[in-house]
C-alpha cells in the first residue's frame, strides 16, 4: 500500500501512518524486551577453562544452565589465563566496552600463589568494584572467594582468605565463599596440576555458582 498517493484522503493517510507508527512502536517494544542480557566471568585460568574444553568450563555450563530456563542471558566468558588482580584491573575497561548486567569477579588465586601482599590484592579488587558500579550503577556484582593451599604459611592463608567475606560485605555484594567448594583438594576432581579442575570438577563448580546467581537471574 503507497500512502503517498493521492486517492487517500489526508484524514485517512494520517490515520493510516499513526497506525502504522504504533505498530512499530510495538515490535521495538518487544524486541527490547527479549534482548538478552549479559553476564560477565571475569577471572584466570579457573574461568578460562584451562585444560579443559571452553564447552565444558564452568561459565559455558552455566550458559546451559540458563538456557535451560528459558531466559534471555548471554554469558561472556572473560577468563584469563595467568591473571592477577593487577591485570584485571588494567584490562576491566576493555571489558566493560559491552553493556554488562551481571559481573562475576574471579580473581586473587595467582596473587596468592605469587605471594603478593593482601593488602594490595583487596586494593585492586575494590577498585574493580568501584569502577563497575561507576560505569554501570544498575550492575549486579558476585566476588567469587578463593582459598590457598596451608604451605604457604597459616598467617598468609588465613589473611588472604579474609579479603573476600570483606570485600563483599564492605560493598554489600553476592558473595560465593569458596568457588571451588567441594572440589579444591580433591585429586580425581582435578587435573595433574591439583589447581585446575577436570570436566567434571567444572561440573560441581558451576552448581556453587548457580545456587548465587539464580535468584538474580
């Protein structure tokens, strides 16, 4: 139909373009309405999937999960292998380039491991944090807590495990107290290194992750 001809009464023709206007309107509506959301796992190697295929990490099983449901979210996984607190913090900008309404924070195990001080750890962390909300002030964030091995020393270990309960209670944010609940530890849930899990350590990971991202969903 040409509305620009002339048989059209300009009664009719504006009419016509009025429906035509809300009916577009509506489309748009409901395009903006199914558009998916995204989450955002922003970590190291225990989020990039090391040794194990990106299919089988816990970020893609949690994108299953979510499909599962029906839901409309996009999951990002933003793992970097090898990933301090202080590289995260200098690649965050990069990240937040895409619109992010869910940010998983899992860093601070190779700052561990490195034996950087705790301080400086929590530091960079809470700017992280401050720079999300910042960007995004509507964000949901989830600090993912991390645990080191005793040989590091029970003083070290025991400072740096507080920085998450911290953190988290510090900016009133989800917190998962131990991402590798049930799974850190055990030998058959993990690979040859006794750091990365297998297929299905990623598996139990990713059941500690849902049960604290579910109810934001």
């Amino acid at each position: 139909m040409d509305l620009n001809k002339s048989e059209l009464p300009p009664k009719r023709k504006n009419q016509c373009w009025l429906m035509l206007s809300l009916l577009f309107a509506c489309l748009a509506g409901r395009l903006l309405a199914t558009e998916a959301k995204t989450i955002v796992f922003f970590g190291d190697s225990l989020t990039a999937g090391y040794g194990v295929d990106p299919d089988d990490a816990y970020p893609a099983l949690i994108q299953k999960k979510i499909d599962a449901t029906g839901l409309q979210w996009r999951v990002v996984n933003a793992g970097l292998s090898g990933e301090t607190t202080a590289g995260g913090l200098r690649r965050l900008e990069w990240i937040l380039r895409q619109h992010v309404d869910i940010f998983v924070i899992e860093l601070g195990g190779n700052d561990g491991l490195r034996g950087i001080p705790t301080e400086t750890s929590h530091a960079n962390l809470q700017q992280m944090i401050d720079r999300l909300r910042q960007k995004y002030p509507d964000i949901k964030i989830i600090l993912a807590g991390m645990q080191l091995p005793t040989n590091l020393g029970p003083d070290y270990t025991k400072k740096f495990a507080a920085i998450y309960p911290a953190l988290a209670q510090e900016n009133s944010i989800a917190l998962i107290p131990f991402l590798l609940e049930r799974v850190g530890g055990i030998p058959s849930l993990n690979q040859a290194d006794g750091i990365h899990p297998t297929p299905r350590g990623h598996e139990i990971v990713a059941e500690t992750v849902w049960a604290t991202m579910n109810p934001m969903l």
